[in-house]
C-alpha cells in the first residue's frame, strides 16, 4: 500500500492519478516538442536556403571559426530528439508541480493521529529511535576511543607516529634528489 495500512482508497486514486497525468503529459510533450524540433529545423534551413540561394549546398559557415553546418538529416534527427527531450521535460514537469498541491494531505498521512506501536504516535517513535540511535552511537565511539582507534576511517584507525612521518619525508626527499640527479644527467 502507498502508506502502509494508513492510507485509503482515495488516497491511493489520488496518487496514481497524478502519476498518470505526468506520464501522459510527459508523451504530450515529446510529440509536441518533436514536431515543433522539426519544424524550426524546417524553417531554419528555407530561411539560410533563401538569403544564401547562390550557394549549391546548404552549409552555415559559424562567424569566426572554419566549421561548417550543414543541414542534413541528421541534423533534422538532432533536432526532432532535442525538441523531443525539453518538450517531455517541461510539460510533465508543469504537470507534476501542479498535481503536487493535491497530494500535502497525503505527503502528512503519517504525521496525523496515526499510531505506530499500538498507543504511540510517531512523533513518540522517532523520539524512541533517535534515543536508541544516540546511545547505539555514544557506545560504538567510546569502544573505538578505548581501543585506540579513533574516530577516522580515513587511515583504517591506524594513525601514523611521529618516527613514522618523519621517515616517510626523509624517503620522499631521497627520492626527489635522486630524481633531481636522472634529470640533471640527461
């Protein structure tokens, strides 16, 4: 069920009505944004045709680079999937943001005077379960402060020493002069 056994049947209807209007509107908008992809396509290529009607191929020069675009069918392709997407987009979104100012009742069901555990609301269960998750937390950390781990992941709870670092450093500098050197020699 959409909310557990808290929800009714209207509700559910509710829901899937909405669902239902964005998918339809989702399938408006890839048609509509299709046909409008390949019409501007259309009309782009009879307006670059008509004020460039000595040129044999139909190829748009971009001002100050050596690209050409040619008007093609894949273009058009290109055009038709592009106007598809952004059709599809934005009506099932519009539709979606208008659909959702019917669903705050039910976005709330669980926040009503619904009982979780019998007599508990669920304000008092996640009191209940943020306590728990707390003391569950306390414990896990003091057990790693006490056995020396610490609080990080970063390093797998092992934390370099002081003798440690300074050997990696005196390693790395080795390295360095004697990378220094190979480069020097050739």
């Amino acid at each position: 069920r959409l909310f557990g056994d808290n929800s009714s049947k209207e509700d559910m209807k509710t829901v899937a009505d909405a669902r239902r209007d964005v998918w339809t509107s989702g399938f408006k908008g890839l048609g509509i944004g299709a046909t409008a992809g390949y019409i501007l396509h259309t009309v782009s290529r009879a307006v670059y045709t008509s004020l460039h009607s000595n040129q044999s191929t139909q190829k748009l020069l971009f001002p100050g680079s050596e690209k050409i675009f040619r008007f093609n069918k894949n273009t058009a392709i290109v055009s038709m999937m592009a106007g598809g997407a952004l059709g599809s987009f934005g009506l099932a979104t519009t539709t979606g943001k208008k659909a959702v100012h019917q669903m705050y009742d039910i976005f709330n069901i669980t926040r009503k005077d619904y009982k979780a555990n019998g007599n508990q609301t669920v304000e008092e269960c996640d009191v209940e379960s943020r306590r728990s998750r707390r003391l569950s937390r306390r414990k896990t950390i003091s057990k790693r402060m006490l056995e020396g781990q610490g609080l990080s992941d970063s390093h797998g709870g092992i934390w370099l020493t002081e003798e440690t670092e300074s050997e990696q450093r005196s390693r790395r500098s080795r390295r360095q002069v004697a990378m220094a050197k190979r480069l020097d020699e050739e």
